[in-house]
C-alpha cells in the first residue's frame, strides 16, 4: 500500500517506537495520522480538496516553470519576498487538522491573471508568498494536529514524522 510504505518509511533507518504522529505531504495526500503499528492508523486530518503537492504543480504551471513543480517553486523563492503578497490561509482559524488548498490555488492563478508582465521578479515573489503561506498553514495545522495526538494517544513523547514527496521541501522543514 502506497500510504502505508510513507508512514512506514521512516522505520527503515531509525528506531522511532509507535505511536507517531505522521504528516504525509505528497502530490496525492495531505494529512495528519496517528501511526499506532502496522496496519493500524487512524486519520486526525486531510484535505477537503487538493492535496499540497498538487498546489504547488498548479502554482508552478502558472508560472510556467516546469513539473514537478515544488522543487521549481522552492528554488524561485529563496530569490524572492515572502511578504510581497498576502495569500489567504484557508481554514487556518478552524481547530482541527483539515486542510483546504484550492481557494489558495484560485488567489494565486488571480494574482498571475493581474499582473500586465509576469516578470522574474514577480514570479520569484509569487513563488516566495506561496511557500511561506504553505509553511504558516502546517506549522497551526500541526500544533492542532499534535493537540489532538496527545488527547488521544496521552504519549510520553510525541514523534513527528513528515513523509511524501513534499517534505523534501527545504523551506517547510
């Protein structure tokens, strides 16, 4: 199983103890679970639509940049502002560990739509904007998610293991 070789990719080179709270991040999934053992998982969080690695594939198209998109988007905005612009953070507010990345995609693609010239400034500052509003949106998602964990597991030590394609994002590390 596709899933399950993520959550269980980070015990083929250490000796982390279940319970542990994963974070998948891939162009197919986003979501919070609870890995208990083999087999046994139980879901904190996930997308109500599109996972992150297809934000960021979306993202890069319209910025023409090429696929995958989340090393392109990764490697423009360590040139770029990340306060250049205010992107919205759907579902940020809400006390759970449910993501929603659409609207996010919708703002960026109207952001692109306005500019007369999409320069290589303007891309690298999209692409800055974007990243850091990803990385705001899980780093309150995971204290939600971690809140949650404790309440249901009571660990002596929360875990943290961040899998997927997209974790090998530098900038959300």
């Amino acid at each position: 199983n596709h899933l399950e070789g993520h959550a269980l990719s980070p015990k083929l080179n250490s000796k982390l103890d279940y319970p542990y709270l994963l974070l998948l991040i891939s162009g197919g999934h986003s979501q919070y679970l609870s890995v208990q053992d083999i087999g046994s998982y139980k879901r904190l969080g996930t997308t109500i639509d599109d996972a992150l690695g297809e934000a960021f594939d979306k993202t890069a198209r319209l910025l023409k940049l090429g696929y995958p998109g989340g090393p392109q988007i990764e490697k423009l905005a360590l040139a770029g502002n990340e306060n250049k612009y205010e992107l919205p953070k759907p579902l940020i507010n809400e006390k759970n560990s449910y993501f929603s990345f659409s609207g996010l995609k919708t703002s960026v693609a109207q952001l692109v739509n306005k500019q007369k010239r999409l320069t290589p400034q303007i891309k690298k500052d999209i692409a800055a904007s974007f990243q850091k509003t990803i990385g705001d949106i899980i780093k309150v998602k995971t204290k939600n998610a971690i809140s949650e964990f404790e309440k249901m597991i009571k660990p002596k030590k929360i875990n943290i293991v961040v899998a997927g394609g997209v974790a090998a994002n530098q900038y959300l590390k």
